[in-house]
C-alpha cells in the first residue's frame, strides 16, 4: 500500500454542503424559469434547468395552446426558446400565438376577409400589434421538415445559450433507428431528449 503525502481526498459534510450543495443551489435558483400560470410554478418550482417536462392529455383538449401560453410567457421573461412545431406550421404557431393573445378565434385571424368591415378593422389591428410583439421575442422554430432528437441538439449548439426548448409533439419526431418497435424508438427518443 502507498500512501500518498498529498493531503485528504475527502470532504466534512460542512464543506460539502457549504462549498457544492449551496453554490449548485444558487446556480439553479438564478436558472429556474417561471411558467406563467402561477398556481402551476407554486406547485413544481417553476421548470428547473435539465429536467424534461411532459404535457399529456387526449386529443383536442388544449395542449399545444396551453404549451404555447407558457412560450408566449417566457418570451416576456427574455428567455432564448427553441420551439420545435412537428404538429403545424410555423405560420399557424404564430396564427395561434396572436389569436391566443389577442383573444381572438384562429379563423378570425387567418380569414379576415370573412368579417365585417368593423370587426375587420380591429381584429386587423391587433393582430399587427401582436405580431410585432411575438417579432421581438427571442423565439426561434425549427420542425417544417422531418427532424430527429439530433437536429435539435445541433440547432441548440447553432443557437447557443438557449434556455428551454419545447417539443410539440414528441411521437412526431423522427426515430433513428426504423428496424426497432414503435416502443423502442419512443422509449430511446425520451432518453436522448433527456440527454439533450
């Protein structure tokens, strides 16, 4: 046995609590990102930096237009969002996010003609108003073609600093291994997500 003359390798539980625990504890604070919905940050913490979030529900019951509310909010925050849209185009995430804002049907937004020329006038309006705030915000798309979990990795290292993405919808993106069970590839796209 050598015995090495270079000092202690280990650590009191003070210096692990004062020097790791609570520096990773403030880094984490400084990094937590608020919902928007304030019941929700009350009960989970706000979304905490490396964790994956799943919004689960049955069809049509407001998933992307409650993921999109929480964009929208942390967009306001100055935060960089990467949203990858597999489900709609880019023009109808912003369709949706002005219709969301503005309080106004989809339909009304994107069909203006089919109004009165008094609701016409300020739908127009507003809508114009709305797209130039959402044209401010650091908010970047990616997903009008197929994409893989890596096309994501690698427009996040392109983007740099980016502080939360969001995946609308996870079973829509491309599997890199097709000759695996639907269960597999799924299983094996979370973990490289979470990895992500």
């Amino acid at each position: 046995i050598q015995i090495s003359d270079s000092g202690k390798k280990s650590k009191t539980s003070s210096d692990a609590v004062e020097n790791d625990f609570l520096s990773v504890l403030d880094e984490v604070k400084n990094k937590i990102i608020k919902t928007g919905f304030t019941d929700l940050d009350r009960e989970i913490k706000g979304l905490l930096p490396g964790r994956v979030y799943v919004v689960g529900g049955i069809p049509t019951v407001g998933k992307t237009t409650f993921i999109l509310n929480m964009v929208q909010s942390i967009c306001k925050q100055d935060k960089k969002v990467l949203f990858a849209s597999l489900e709609m185009p880019y023009e109808d995430v912003i369709t949706k996010l002005i219709s969301d804002l503005g309080d106004e049907d989809m339909e009304s937004v994107r069909d203006l003609d089919s109004l009165d020329d008094e609701k016409k006038g300020k739908v127009s309006k507003k809508a114009v108003d709305l797209a130039s705030n959402i044209a401010g915000y650091n908010l970047h798309f990616i997903g009008k073609e197929a994409i893989t979990v890596v096309d994501i990795e690698n427009e996040v290292g392109i983007l740099g600093d980016v502080d939360i993405v969001f995946i609308d919808y996870l079973q829509k993106i491309t599997p890199i291994n097709l000759k695996v069970s639907r269960y597999e590839q799924i299983s094996q796209i979370s973990k490289d997500i979470k990895y992500l």
